[in-house]
C-alpha cells in the first residue's frame, strides 16, 4: 500500500474518532515531514517497505537538524500513533516504531508564580470595560479553580452556578469545581458587565467567556490575554501560559492542606502519578518550607 494513501486514511479515522483540530495538524505536519524523509533520503514509498532502521535514521536525522529531545520525543509518540493504527487496522503485523528509543529528556524544573504575582495579574485588569473585566475574571478563574485552558474557554454559561462550576474535562469527564467568595465576587460584577455590553449585540448564549466577535474564546485569544496580565504585573523571568496557572493551582492547594488524592481530583487527573509529576516539576520554596518541619534529623531531638 502507498504510504500516503494509508496515512490519508488515518488522518479521516483521527478526524472521526473527535482530535482537536491542534492534534490533527501536528499529527498531519509530523507525519507530512516522515513521508518527505522515506522519499527522498530511503526511496520508500509503500507501508510495508518501511523498516525499524528506515525510522531510527529519521530520529537521527532529526536530531541532527537541532530538534531538541523533547520535540523528538513528542515526534516519535505521533509516528507510533500511526504504526499502532496500522497494526489495529491489520495493515502491518508489529509496530516497527515501538523499536526506536525515545531520547532521555532533561528535567526541567518550572518556577512556579507566587501570590503576589498572580495577585498583580488579576489587579492589572479594571472593570471599565467588558473585555478588561472578562480578562480579569479569566485570571482568577485559572487560579482559584485551576482549569485547563480548553476547559477555560468551552465553559458553558449554563454550567456556571451559584457555588460550583461544572467542568467538561479531557475524555468528557465531568467535575465540580468550588466557586470561593473571593471568586465570585469577582464573577458577579463580570456577568453584570457581560450583560451590559451585549446587550443589543449578537452574542454566543452558550459560553461563558466570549470573544470580541461575541463567540468562543480561541486558544490564541486566551494566549494573549494570559500574555498580557504577565506584562502589565512586570513578570519576566518566568513562563507565562494558562498552563502556569494549573500548577499555581496545584501548589496552592497542597500548601493549604488538601491532599493529593483531592488535588487529583480537582484538577481532573485520572492518575495520581500525573498530579505527582506536576509538583515534582516546579521549583517552589514554599513547598521546601513546608517540608522542613518534617524532616527527620530536624525531629530527632524532640522526643
């Protein structure tokens, strides 16, 4: 079978099966880029002339290019992805990519935000117009409620209650999220703007947060929102992203006595391991302080 008739057909089969449109265009520009290197530099154009060392010089060609191990990695995962569908679809007998070694990726360790600065962040926007005030209830609704950024911008108007959010996370499992006073304060003046300003105008009923052209929110839209509150607090050293704020969230929690059973829950992971990864990611010492008072040499003379 030609090559790119089979991986045509598994673009259909991933458009299908629901990917966002972001993983239909990664996966359709990694596997673009494969082809390209099969045809030029091993003259293979058919799946089954595709061999373990045809895909272990692409990895390495790769990595001669400057692609760092990371990116390497998140390529190898989507050419696994295809020769796995390729095995479930019969077309192959074993996934030949399963043979190519991920490269070992550095730990990087992520300065988390403080209080102060996510305070900053949700303070550098007013409530002089619709958009300064959705932006700020934006803000705080990542940090108060630790929301992935497409949980963020899909949140349903009717999902929005009194006390609690109704959030569709990954895999449409759904959660609630507890709405504090210092929240929904905040929320409060924001729908009474909202309702304001749209009055009159066309508007998305469904969504709670809306756009400038009064529909959902995009990806890049939030992005810059998120950008923007990093840059009116003055915060340089840090990553600035929606993502930032989930482990803000996380941090916070912990440092506030949840546990991490909780915690996992509350942001929606379906392992405690994930939940475990993001604190071990982030370089917090308040985390260190917390620990200290529990460490056994510190203990040792107060029996």
């Amino acid at each position: 079978m030609l090559l790119e008739d089979v991986v045509k057909e598994y673009e259909y089969d991933c458009l299908a099966k629901g990917f966002t449109e972001k993983t239909l265009i990664n996966k359709r520009q990694e596997l673009k880029q494969l082809l390209k290197f099969l045809d030029e530099k091993r003259a293979v154009h058919r799946l089954e002339g595709v061999s373990f060392h045809d895909l272990k010089a692409y990895a390495r060609f790769k990595q001669q290019s400057g692609l760092q191990p990371q990116s390497i990695v998140a390529m190898l995962k989507v050419i696994r992805a295809f020769f796995n569908w390729c095995v479930r679809e019969e077309y192959l007998k074993e996934n030949i990519a399963r043979k190519v070694d991920l490269p070992k990726q550095p730990k990087k360790v992520l300065k988390g935000f403080t209080t102060k600065e996510v305070d900053k962040m949700i303070n550098s926007f007013s409530y002089k117009t619709y958009f300064e005030a959705r932006n700020k209830a934006m803000v705080a609704m990542l940090s108060d409620c630790g929301l992935r950024a497409k949980e963020l911008r899909e949140l349903e108007d009717k999902n929005v209650k009194e006390t609690t959010i109704l959030v569709n996370g990954k895999g449409n499992k759904e959660r609630y999220i507890f709405i504090s006073p210092a929240l929904k304060k905040i929320l409060i003046r924001f729908e009474r703007i909202k309702k304001e300003y749209f009055n009159g105008k066309y508007f998305n009923p469904n969504y709670y947060f809306l756009s400038y052209k009064g529909d959902l929110l995009s990806h890049v839209g939030l992005d810059k929102v998120i950008k923007e509150a990093g840059r009116r607090a003055g915060i340089e050293d840090k990553r600035i992203s929606p993502h930032s704020f989930r482990h803000f969230f996380a941090v916070q929690s912990i440092l506030n006595g949840i546990d991490i059973f909780t915690l996992s829950k509350l942001l929606g992971h379906s392992e405690i391991s994930t939940t475990q990864r993001y604190l071990q990611s982030l370089e917090d010492f308040e985390l260190i302080k917390k620990a200290m008072p529990s460490s056994p040499l510190m203990n040792l003379h107060k029996k």
